[in-house]
C-alpha cells in the first residue's frame, strides 16, 4: 500500500504541474517519478540550461563525438599504424622459404625479388616510424618552450588605459629563443 506525503507548493506551480501531468501520466505521483527518472539518468540538473530543443543538445553531442573520433582516427594513422605495419612485416608477410633455396637470413648471390621487396616495406616501416618519432619529440620540446614562454607572461593593470600583458624575461633569453624558433 503506498503512503501519500503532502508538499506545499505555490498555487500557480501547483497548477501548472497539474496541467502538465495530465499529459504525461495518470496520476502526480507518476509524473513526478518520470521527471525525476529522466534527470538521473540523463544527468542533468533541472538548473542546467538547454538549448530550445533536445535536438539541439544531440547535434552539439554528436559533433563531440565525431570530433572525439577523428582524434582516436588521426591516433591509429600517426601512432599504431606504423608500429603495425612494421610488426606484420617482420612476423606474417616474410618471404616464404621456397624448396631448395638457401635460408633466407644468409645472404645469397641470386638476387630475389621476394626478400627485397619484404626488406624494402620494412625499411620504409621504420623510416615511417624514426619520422614519427622524430615530429613527436620536436613538439614536445616546442610545447614546453611555449608554456615556458606563457609562463612568464603577467597582466599588468596600469592606473590609467587598459590593462596589457607584460613578458617577464631577459632580452638575452628572448633572442636566444627567437633564434631557436627560427632555426626549427
């Protein structure tokens, strides 16, 4: 048996929870649980501010999402698959020892085609991979400079005008930095 609690609402809320409730649900009670379902599982506050329609919100959600996954795509094509390649050529894609022939690792003085485009791929794999490297550790090194660089920007509020930024830094270090930049 359900028990009935009373809350005192204000007369024109009162009404207009009336008026709502009838065309959602059955009874008040109803209405209130599938309101409150909604925000909890949603997440939502009933303070959050919404765009004019849910649809709204999906649309700004979904372009997260694509976003999101453009970065996970930009990932594989920069990162894993590179190491990728280079793995499967080295273990499944070698060249099959043929009847007859000499063990592959020794060198031999017929020339085959088979072992030279497999030694070509993984070349280029590693070439691929040495550049990667390469880029990433430069924009580490840029990234730390930059941040070292904002790091030593203050605002200064003047008494008079608007109030402007201020580099903290010798002007010997300025130009050292300026010739790094330059140099990349």
């Amino acid at each position: 048996m359900d028990h009935f609690y009373t809350i005192r609402f204000r007369r024109n809320t009162a009404q207009r929870f009336k008026r709502f409730s009838k065309k959602v649900a059955t009874s008040y009670s109803e209405s209130m649980e599938m309101m409150i379902d909604f925000f909890e599982w949603h997440g939502f506050l009933p303070s959050d501010k919404f765009e004019k329609s849910v649809g709204k919100e999906v649309l700004k959600n979904r372009k997260r999402t694509e976003a999101a996954i453009a970065i996970i795509r930009d990932i594989e094509k920069n990162q894993t698959k590179p190491t990728t390649a280079m793995l499967e050529l080295l273990f499944e894609h070698s060249p099959q020892k043929k009847q007859g022939q000499a063990p592959l690792l020794m060198a031999g003085k017929e020339v085959d085609p088979d072992r030279d485009r497999f030694l070509k791929k993984v070349e280029e794999a590693i070439a691929m991979e040495k550049n990667y490297t390469n880029i990433k550790r430069d924009f580490g090194e840029l990234r730390t400079d930059f941040l070292n660089l904002l790091n030593r920007v203050e605002l200064v509020k003047g008494s008079f005008g608007k109030p402007r930024l201020q580099l903290d830094m010798a002007p010997e270090e300025f130009q050292k930095l300026k010739i790094k930049m330059e140099k990349q």
